[in-house]
C-alpha cells in the first residue's frame, strides 16, 4: 500500500513538473525563420504536368518566436513566389511583427490567396501550453 | 519524499523566474519589409510622367524610390498607401524626402489619363510622380515586377483587384525590399533611413 502511495505521488510529481515545464518555460526556436523553397527543377516539372505545391495555403508564424517568413527560389526560372517576384537564386526575408492574419496574392496557389497566421507570442502559462501542443499538432 | 517535493517547488521557482522574461525583441537597425537577397537591378521602363515629361526609372538613381502600382479611382488600398507615403515622406524631414522619390504606376490606363492621375497623386504631395502609359506598355511594367492587376465589373463600371504592395529601391536603382500593404508609415520611414543612410 504504501509503496502504492509512493508510485501515485511521485507520478503526480512528474506530470505535475511537466506541465509546469511546458506551461512556464519560454518558447523558444533554434531561428526565427521559417523558410520555404522552390526546388530546382520544379519549372520543367510543372511544365511536363505535374501538380507541385511549394508553399502550404495557411502558414503559422508567432511574433517574437518564429516571425520571419523566409523564401527561396532555388529554379532557374523567376517565379511569383507569395506576395512577390523572385529570381533564380534569389531569397525573399519577410519579417512580422505583429499578430495578425495576412492574405497575400499568390499565383502560385489554386485559390490565388496565401493566408499567413502571426499569432501573438505566448506570454501566459496557458497561452504557452497550448502554443506547444498546436505546435506539435500542425507538425504531425 | 520531502526532498522531492522541495526539489520540485525549487524547479518551479526557476521556470517561473524564466517564463517572465521577455521574448526576443526585433534587432535595431533591421528592415521592416521584406528584404531581397542579392538585390536585383530594377527593371526599367519609359512611360510618360505625370509631370509632363517622360519617366524612366534610371532617372531617379541616386535617390530611394518608393514604386508602387495602382489607379486614381481606387477607394481602398491607393488612398492609404498613398497616404502612408505622404505622411512618411513629412516625418522624414525636408532634407532626407528631398532624397527620396515616390513613384505610383497607374494600371488603368483608360481612366488614368496624365492629367487626372496628376491631380490625384498631388491631393497626397505634388512630388509624387506618376506613370501612365498604353496598356501593352503597363503590362510589361507589370510583368517585369510582378504585379497583378484584374480587372473586375463593378456596378456599371469596373474596378480592380491589384497587388497592394510597394517596392523599394536603393540609390543604386536595386529592389532591395518589399513592403506589403498595411504597414505604418514609421515602418516606412524606418526602412527609408536604412536605405538612405547607405
């Protein structure tokens, strides 16, 4: 019985310390980009066909964490990357600071429209535990 | 059982003495805008001027250009941009806005006549140049720099659906950064300095 207790509470402390560590700790990223490329070679392919997304419809940022949108396009064509025309070779660095949803034009969309969501950065335990679990959402 | 526990209050301790700093803040001295890398040369054109004169691109090298595109009928996005610049333009101060040169390229050329684009763009400042031209010559214009511009019926007339954003051009004639829509003229001014300051 008592070693039962034992198990319970130390259980309670661990899960207790875990959610105290993802509620109180800050959220960080290793950079504060988030990049996205046009491989080489995407221009011939769509051009023999096929249907190549480069750029997801809705992207997620958050102010002072992951805040800078970072494009390349890496083809040996110009291509209307997002809201802008960019040359082989070329990079596009496009900073937000403030929480907001954008809608950019975007040829390189069906719809036309590229949504980008800068939410605001997580300052209250709450506001970090549920960043951290959206975060791991929209990466699986 | 009580070390545990004073273990545990000790690590809460310093998870909320670190929750409370600050997020990192945006670096001094960096662009609010999108910025291109490497910078290209800025395509040129040659379309007539609003100040009666031809306008071509190249004749503003040496200054910060503020290129954009629009049309003087537009209610929505053309009156703010063009505000914003106006109003960044005077927070600027006379000597570093006599550096800097707005140029609003029209995509309606049947309504945009030199005239009345003139007149519109001096309701926000009479620096502010203006570049009209035949539809073929806008659509390169256009083309060359990534612009949208759809033409949509509205009522019994038309309306467009464009692209809203601004570019900026270094003194060397180089697009180094692209504002989208919606910024606030200190962004701008900002951004103006940064180039000027080069």
């Amino acid at each position: 019985m008592r070693t039962r207790t034992r198990i319970l509470v130390v259980s309670a402390a661990v899960l207790t310390a875990a959610l105290a560590g993802f509620s109180l700790a800050p959220i960080s990223a290793p950079s504060r980009e988030q990049v996205f490329e046009i491989p080489k070679g995407t221009w011939a392919r769509r051009m023999a066909g096929a249907q190549i997304e480069t750029l997801p419809d809705r992207i997620y940022l958050t102010a002072g964490v992951r805040d800078v949108l970072v494009l390349k396009n890496r083809d040996d064509v110009p291509q209307i990357f997002g809201p802008t025309l960019m040359m082989p070779g070329q990079n596009f660095s496009l900073p937000f600071d403030r929480p907001a949803e954008y809608q950019f034009a975007c040829t390189a969309h069906a719809s036309g429209q590229m949504t980008i969501v800068v939410d605001p950065y997580p300052n209250t335990p709450w506001a970090r535990l549920s960043w951290r679990a959206r975060d791991l959402i929209r990466r699986l | 059982m009580k070390k545990l526990l004073r273990l545990l209050t000790a690590t809460l301790l310093l998870l909320t003495c670190v929750a409370t700093a600050a997020p990192l803040a945006a670096a001094p001295g960096t662009f609010k805008s999108g910025v291109f890398d490497p910078p290209r040369q800025a395509p040129n054109f040659s379309l007539q001027g609003t100040d009666g004169h031809p306008l071509n691109l190249t004749q503003y090298r040496g200054k910060v250009v503020l290129l954009a595109f629009g049309y003087s009928s537009c209610t929505a996005v053309c009156p703010v941009t063009l505000h914003t610049f106006a109003l960044a333009v005077r927070k600027l101060g006379p000597a570093a806005a006599g550096a800097v040169q707005v140029v609003y390229v029209t995509v309606d050329p049947e309504r945009d006549t030199r005239v009345r684009l003139k007149q519109f763009l001096a309701s926000f400042d009479p620096t502010f140049i203006g570049g009209t031209g035949t539809p073929a010559q806008l659509e390169q214009v256009r083309k060359d720099y990534g612009v949208s511009a759809r033409k949509i019926p509205y009522e019994n007339s038309y309306v467009y659906d464009h692209s809203s954003f601004t570019y900026l051009l270094d003194r060397q004639g180089r697009i180094r950064t692209l504002m989208p829509y919606g910024h606030s003229a200190d962004d701008f001014v900002n951004d103006l300095n940064l180039l000027l300051r080069e």
